[in-house]
C-alpha cells in the first residue's frame, strides 16, 4: 500500500544527487547557493533537484529577502521509515532461517 506521499518521496529519493542534498540538509537548513557547492553542476541543476525535493514534501523553502533557504521536513521520511519496518519481520525470519541453514550446514562438512 503506497500513498501519493511516499510515491513522490521514493521518486525524489531515487537520484543520488538529491539523497545528498537531504542528507545534508539533515544537518540544518542551508541556503540553495550552499548545496551547489559539493555538486559539479550548475545552480540551475541544483535547484531544480531542490524543486523536486519540495513537490515531494521533503523540504520547506523560505526566502529572506533574495536569499532561499532550504530546510528539510522530516514527516515524508517517517513516513517511508513506517513502510519499510512493515519488512523487517520478514527480512529477520528469512534471515534467522538462513542462519539455521548454515549452522547446520556446517556441521555436515
């Protein structure tokens, strides 16, 4: 079960250009002049990453004057935090069989 939520914060997450940008906006909010700074493209090119992250709901802009700064909203990322641990009792079952397996795997040899 996906939500409009979550499909346009895995859309957004899926380039690693903007998984860095809200990685470091996890840090604290940073004006859009900052985050081009670690990336070789062009502000343009960041800033439309940045957009994109806004349609998604990941991050909050405001603007001070000419200055725009970028904050990250954590509630998408909870919520993506959610779906995902609806796995986790899968992952552990599959993975404690496979512990199982080997165990006694090992001792056949």
């Amino acid at each position: 079960m996906t939500t409009p939520v979550l499909d346009l914060a895995f859309a957004a997450l899926s380039d690693p250009t903007r998984r860095e940008i809200v990685q470091r906006l996890a840090k604290g909010a940073a004006r859009v002049t900052d985050l081009v700074q670690p990336f070789d493209m062009s502000f343009n090119a960041v800033s439309k990453h940045v957009k994109v992250l806004e349609r998604a709901g990941l991050v909050r802009r405001t603007r001070a004057g000419r200055e725009h700064h970028i904050a990250l909203d954590p509630e998408p990322i909870r919520r993506i935090a959610g779906w995902a641990s609806r796995y986790e009792r899968f992952w552990s079952d599959r993975l404690d069989k496979l512990e199982a397996f080997l165990k006694t795997n090992r001792k056949r040899d």
